[in-house]
C-alpha cells in the first residue's frame, strides 16, 4: 500500500531536517524552498503556492517555512507576511485541515504564562505578528495550528538555543543570557515525532501547544545544558533583557508528555 505524501515547507531550516526524518517512516516526503528540496518555490511570490501544490499533489503539508529572523522580520514587514501569513493562508486554503502550521510561543505577549491554546495572541514584534495573522488565516481556511517553544538540538549550521551556547563556548568567548525571559524549550527531535503523529489527524483541535517540559530562563537553559555535557559554564554572563519586543515569559501550558528536560540535553 503506498504511503500518504507529505510536503515539508522549510526543510532546509533547523527544524526541517528532524521534521522529515520523523515524517519518512509513515509518509512519503517532498520538500519545498527556495534553496532545494524537490521543487524550488520562493513563498514570497503569491503563485508559488499554487505551483507548488499542483507539481507535488501532497496529501499533507507540514508547513515550516518562515523568516523566522526577528530583526530581518523588522526590516521587511511585508516579505515577512507573504511568507509567514499570506502563503501558508494560501496553501490552507487549497489543504483544509490537512495543513499543519508551525507557529510559535512568541504569538503571546509574555504577560500571562503559561499559555494554553485557547488564550489570546499579543503579538510584540513584526515575526510574531506575522506568525499570528499566518495562524488567523490557516484557522480561518480550516487548517490546523501547532506553536512550538524555543527549539534546540544539533545542528552543523549552528542554529538553535544549544548551538548557540555550545559555539561560544568552543570560541571562548563570554555568551549574554537572559535571566528574565522564560521559555518552556524542546529538542527538535521531540517536537519532530509529536508534529509527525499530529499531522494524519485532522479531526485533532485546531491550535495545539507542544511545550517542553521545564519552565527555564534563557540562562538557566545555558547553566543546564554546561551541567548536561559536562562543559563550564563560567563564561556565560547572567544579563537583564531589556528589549520591549521581546516577551518576557512565554511558557506553554505542556499538553503532551515530554521526556525531561536534563535528558533532552543531554543529546542536544
Ligand atoms: N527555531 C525555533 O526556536 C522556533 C520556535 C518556535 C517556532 N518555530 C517555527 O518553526 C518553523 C521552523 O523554524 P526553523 O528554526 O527551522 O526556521 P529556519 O531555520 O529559519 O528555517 C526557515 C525555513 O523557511 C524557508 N524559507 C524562508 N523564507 C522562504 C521563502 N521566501 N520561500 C520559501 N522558503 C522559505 C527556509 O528555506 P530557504 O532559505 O532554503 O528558502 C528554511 O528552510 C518556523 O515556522 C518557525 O516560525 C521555530
């Protein structure tokens, strides 16, 4: 019996590659972005979702792509909401509830953790307010929503919260974290296997959290993962975040079962 087809936006990012190997047991996987993948489609071009949908036929998307940089979102508003809104509202619209949108714990405005999903946005910056118009129209065209927490795990690109520790750490240079902004993080394998078991079932609820399994600061995590490999963690400097665009806690109510947070580290 074949196996259903999946399409995975994105799949050249951090998360992509964990994405796809947790999808291929079960599905048949074709990629999409502008860099590779089985079609090469620029997300920014209205046309391209079309394209691409038509060329690949999926079963399923699992959608992704994002301009997942904050400062960059600032800079170019508008590219940042054809690709994280206006696309993946487009692709829905074509998918129903077999699109899956991955979005993000920075939909929230930090001020009532831990969040649930029946709580509302409030959006600080232009990425998240794009993630958050991406979740209204995916919704809205029947399509399903996962916001997944701060992600981390190996990476030879050197993306995600534990490279980035782990690359000062091996330059010896000293590494600000924050002791005021509050995450629930998640090895991008984990968050992987739940995205790949929530994606064939489309009758599941329209907005899931996948948070991690441990409320921590950003310097917490850094003290933590030094303790789980074993590193030193003396150059890394407890700081304040002061920035306004960014939310101060932003904790997921934990819906899903999750190994702990120490062990997740330890093959981060
Ligand atoms: N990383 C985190 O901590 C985190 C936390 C919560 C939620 N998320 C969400 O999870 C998803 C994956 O995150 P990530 O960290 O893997 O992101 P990432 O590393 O920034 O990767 C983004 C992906 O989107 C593709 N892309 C960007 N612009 C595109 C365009 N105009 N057309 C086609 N493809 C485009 C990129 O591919 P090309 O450059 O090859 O085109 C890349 O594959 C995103 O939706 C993000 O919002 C991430």
């Amino acid at each position: 019996m074949s196996r259903p087809r999946a399409l995975v936006t994105g799949h050249t990012g951090f998360l992509g590659p964990y994405a796809t190997a947790a999808l291929e047991g079960s599905f048949e996987v074709v990629t999409a972005s502008r860099t590779g993948g089985d079609v090469v489609a620029d997300f920014g071009d209205p046309s391209s979702v079309a394209a691409v949908i038509a060329a690949l036929r999926p079963d399923f998307v699992l959608w992704l792509a994002a301009d997942s940089r904050m400062a960059h979102c600032e800079l170019d508003p508008a590219g940042a909401q054809r690709v994280n809104a206006e696309a993946p509202g487009r692709a829905a619209s074509v998918l129903g509830s077999r699109l899956l949108y991955v979005s993000t714990d920075l939909v929230f405005d930090g001020r009532a953790a831990p969040y649930s999903p029946f709580d509302p946005t409030g959006p600080l910056s232009t990425y998240a307010s794009t993630k958050a118009d991406g979740e209204e129209r995916v919704i809205s065209q029947g399509g399903r929503v996962v916001r997944l927490p701060l992600l981390f795990g190996k990476d030879d690109n050197g993306r995600g919260a534990s490279e980035m520790v782990r690359r000062a750490l091996s330059r010896g240079e000293p590494l600000a974290l924050f002791t005021n902004e509050y995450r629930t993080p998640i090895h991008c394998r984990d968050a992987a296997r739940t995205l790949a078991t929530l994606l064939p079932l489309v009758t599941c609820s329209r907005i899931v959290h996948v948070g991690g399994p441990q409320r921590v600061s950003r310097w917490e995590f850094g003290r933590m993962l030094c303790a789980a490999q074993g590193l030193s963690a003396a150059s890394l400097l407890p700081t304040e975040c002061l920035d306004p665009m960014r939310p101060r806690d932003v904790s997921l109510r934990n819906e899903i079962a999750q190994r702990d947070l120490f062990e997740m580290l330890l093959d981060a």
